[in-house]
C-alpha cells in the first residue's frame, strides 16, 4: 500500500529550546531582543535541577524558566539584569552546605554554581543554536565560565579560541550529548573554565494505530517531550483533528512505514507502540519493529492477545529472546481504564525502560533519586556501595 504522509510539523512549544528556555526566548531573540541567561554551571551536592538548568531575563525584567524550582530565581533575575545592564558575565554560588544551604535560598541543601551573561541573535553561536533547534538537530555549545572570555559560547563543531585539549573534550560531550564540565584531561591545566551545554532531538515515539488510545497517548508523549508518529491503514483516523500534536501523520499500513525505517531514522532513544487491535496488522508491524534498532517496542493486548501474537511471531520465525523484548502487555500497573489512563501507563513504562527505572513508588526505594543504578528498594542490600555525592532533588 501506498503511503500517504503529512509534513512533519514543528511544533516549538514540545522543543528543549535554547539551553531549556522554551519557543519564548526564541521568539524574543528573533525579535531582535537581547536576554539575560542565567545558566547552573556547576552543582556540588544536591540541588533541584543540574548542569545546564537555564533561565532569561528580558530588558523589561519578564522571566523566562527556571534554575531552581523558585528557591534562587529572585537573586538569579538581578544578576541576569546586572548581565544585560553592563553586556559582561556575572558568577555567584547560592547555597552552602546542607546544614545552612535554607537560610541561602536552597531548601533542599546543597550548592549550586551559576553564571549569567547576555545573548542577542547577533552572536553567531545563538543564530546557529537557532537554526538547528528550528531543524529539531542536536546542537552542543561551549560555555566559558571563567576569564576575560566568560559568557562567551563556542559551537562544539567550530570550538573558536578554545585550547585543542577542551576542544576535544568538548567534541567527545557533544557525542554523548552531554552537560557537564569540559576538562583538559592529563594535559597543562586549562586556561580557562567551559561547561558543555548539549541539546539533542527529541526521541521518537511511532504509534501504529489511530484509535482512541493512540490519540491519547499522542497527547501524553508530546507532552513529555516525544516527537510523535502515527502511523494507521484509515486516512480518517489519522487526522490533524484527532492528532494534533503529532510530529508527523501517515496514512500507511504499519509494517511498510517501519521498514522504510533506516539508521538516521530509528535508535536506541525510539519507541514503537502498537495499537492497532489487528493480528493482520500488528504480527508484521512487530516483526518489522523487532528488525530495526528502537530501544523500545511495545504493544497493547490482552493476555489472551499476548499468547496468541507470541505463538504467531514463532511461526513466521521470529526468535523468541526477540519476541521477548517487546513490552507486552504495554504499561505499568497502575489501575487505571480510561485511554488517557492507559496513555499514562503505557508512557511510564517507555520512560522507566528508557532510564532504567524501578517502576516502584520512590517513597520505597532508597538512593539518589535521580539515578536509577544507584535505587534499590528499601531495606534492600546493594551490590555497591552508595555514592556520597546526591543526584539533583526534584524540587526543594
């Protein structure tokens, strides 16, 4: 069957924009404004957000994110504006220990180390983050943090004026899609300090199925910051009435959408969702969505159904620890009927899988709660010892 495919959309509001700021500040600096950017450079404890947590401050004093949760932002918005007012970069520290980090703004303890400076579309490093955010195409920056030079921002693929040992550092965070701090290895020290600020397109989720399950988990997804395909044999399902947070609509039979899937397409961050209730659908989709290399697939059934696509999967020679990857029946148990629901639960599962989760309520588990290898269930021993060092708290 022919496919039939609406554009891909861009829909800015979904996007990690602009160090995390949002289509706001895109649509400010395209205004021709300048913005005060208060960015986390370093986080030595706990803290609600981490590395390369951002926010702005326009020349009107209007705030745009959050470093903090709102422990900080009122000392960050006058250090934004004293930024914008004399065109340098500012650095302070917010918080001091765990014992009197309150008392400095900081509720849930710890340190965290900022810098703020100003940025207009006339810098040619924030004109090229634009373009490839305009693209949805990974982007990683060099902050510089200290020195004559700080605030300054360097592209990691055109590392301008960087050392060639923080250049290539800088080009090994942009791999990996990191924010952390850029070192110079076992070389001389660096001159000079660079944070690696990185943005990477959102991850792919790709339903196949047009029903009310799949709208709502469109719905869902977008929201947490999936580009969302949709893919269903009926062009009056697959509608931008019934999908409009979708990143792209095709009207296609499921399995000859997949397997024109390549490489620059589909990886390990993609997710496959069938949810088109249809074993002439759903056996080929699975097949076609086991060959391609998403780190997620997935499919919603009854047990009954489960059994059933198992033992077809078997006969048409799909091995068995490859049917035993597919997440089926698709969710965590969290009780819930309702597509929006279910949505819910097919969407924590993808995230806990993605990140290694427990599925567990955090009130049982111990550890950092941001670091899911270092989590275990109350009580329970762990293969290594804990790290003293505590992942960023959810909020203070």
């Amino acid at each position: 069957m022919a496919s039939k495919r609406s554009a891909p959309e861009t829909r800015p509001e979904y996007r990690d924009r602009m160090l995390g700021l949002g289509s706001e500040a895109h649509r400010r600096l395209r205004a021709g404004e300048r913005l005060g950017v208060v960015t986390v450079i370093g986080v030595p404890g706990s803290a609600p957000r981490g590395v390369g947590a951002s926010m702005a401050v326009t020349a009107q004093g209007e705030v745009i994110g959050s470093i903090s949760g709102g422990c900080v932002e009122a000392d960050a918005v006058v250090l934004a504006r004293l930024a914008l007012a004399t065109g340098s970069a500012h650095r302070a520290t917010y918080g001091l220990t765990d014992v009197d980090a309150p008392a400095a703004g900081l509720a849930c303890g710890g340190r965290i180390d900022v810098l703020a400076y100003p940025i207009a579309l006339e810098d040619p490093v924030v004109a090229d983050v634009l373009a490839h955010e305009d693209e949805d195409r990974a982007i990683t920056l060099g902050l510089i943090t200290s020195g004559p030079d700080a605030g300054r921002t360097v592209a990691a693929h055109d590392p301008v004026g960087l050392p060639a040992e923080l250049a290539a550092d800088l080009s090994r965070a942009a791999l990996l899609r990191e924010n952390r701090t850029v070192t110079a290895g076992d070389s001389a020290p660096a001159t000079v300090d660079v944070v690696a600020l990185s943005r990477a397109p959102r991850p792919r989720l790709i339903i196949a199925g047009g029903g009310e399950h799949a709208a709502a988990l469109c719905r869902v997804a977008t929201a947490a910051g999936f580009a969302v395909t949709v893919v269903d044999t009926w062009d009056v399902l697959v509608t931008a009435e019934r999908f409009p947070d979708a990143a792209e609509r095709v009207v296609a039979a499921p399995h000859d959408y997949l397997a024109l899937q390549g490489p620059d397409d589909v990886d390990l961050r993609t997710a496959v969702c069938i949810l088109t209730h249809d074993e002439r659908l759903d056996i080929p989709a699975l097949a076609a969505a086991l060959a391609l290399p998403a780190g997620f697939v997935g499919a919603l059934g009854a047990r009954r159904t489960v059994a059933r696509r198992t033992q077809l999967l078997a006969e048409q020679g799909v091995p068995a620890d490859a049917v035993a990857r597919i997440h089926m029946p698709l969710g965590l148990d969290l009780g819930g009927h309702s597509p929006d629901e279910t949505a819910i639960a097919a969407l924590a599962e993808i995230v806990a899988a993605r990140h290694g989760g427990t599925g567990l309520p955090l009130r049982e588990t111990s550890g950092p709660l941001h670091d899911a290898r270092g989590r275990t269930r109350m009580h329970e021993p762990r293969s290594e010892p804990a790290s003293t060092t505590e992942a960023p708290a959810p909020s203070c």
